[in-house]
C-alpha cells in the first residue's frame, strides 16, 4: 500500500459503490499529485532496473485491491463484469491521472467526477 494511501479494505466499507468509487478515486488522485515525480521514475525505470520492478510489485497488487473493492456490490458476473472491471482498472492507473491532470489539464475533481461516471456508464448492463 502506498504511504498516506487509504486501504482498498476501508474503501470497501463504503456501502454504495458509487460512493466507493468516488472516494476512493478522491484519495488516490491526491496521492499521486503528491508522488507523481517519484512515480514517473519508478514507473519510466521499471521494466529496465529489476530492484523497481519488485518494488512496484506491490504498488500494483495494491491496485488491483482497489480494483476488486471498487467492484464489490455491482452485482456483475462474467461478461458484464469485464466493461466496468477494465474502467475502473483504467481509473485507477497513474497514466490515467497523469494524461487528465497533467497533460490536459483537468482539476482533481472533475477527474474523479470523469472517471466515476465513466465507471457507472460501463457498470449499466
């Protein structure tokens, strides 16, 4: 888990998906616009310093939690669950924030309001 990161397990607490989504995302975007320089070395350095691979090894199980318990009462199985599982994955990815916030220039907010509706447009079946 990423320092000064909420847990994936608090996340999934949070009764509405939607509402999980949202907050979750909320706290993850903070957290990269406070690491996005250590970020963007550790991730340009990753496939070529093994040391950063394994250490970015967590970083994405971590991901993967948040995925999990952002998919967590969508009632989804199987071929409906794909869509919203790939957009929240989508969501959650550090180039993700990176292109909404840095590059075109969008406030954390209307980032995460992006973001969470796209997640409920792809959990619609």
């Amino acid at each position: 888990m990423p320092s000064g990161a909420t847990t994936p397990h608090a996340w999934s607490e949070i009764p509405d998906p939607r509402d999980r989504t949202e907050t979750a995302l909320r706290e993850l975007y903070a957290f990269y616009g406070r690491t996005h320089a250590m970020y963007e070395s550790l991730f340009r350095d990753e496939t070529l310093v093994p040391a950063i691979h394994r250490r970015l090894r967590d970083f994405h199980g971590y991901l993967q939690a948040a995925q999990d318990a952002l998919m967590m009462g969508r009632k989804l199985r199987g071929r409906g669950a794909s869509r919203p599982r790939a957009v929240i994955g989508h969501a959650l990815a550090f180039t993700t924030w990176q292109s909404l916030i840095q590059e075109q220039q969008l406030a954390d907010e209307d980032a995460v309001s992006l973001m969470s509706q796209l997640v409920e447009s792809a959990s619609r079946r």
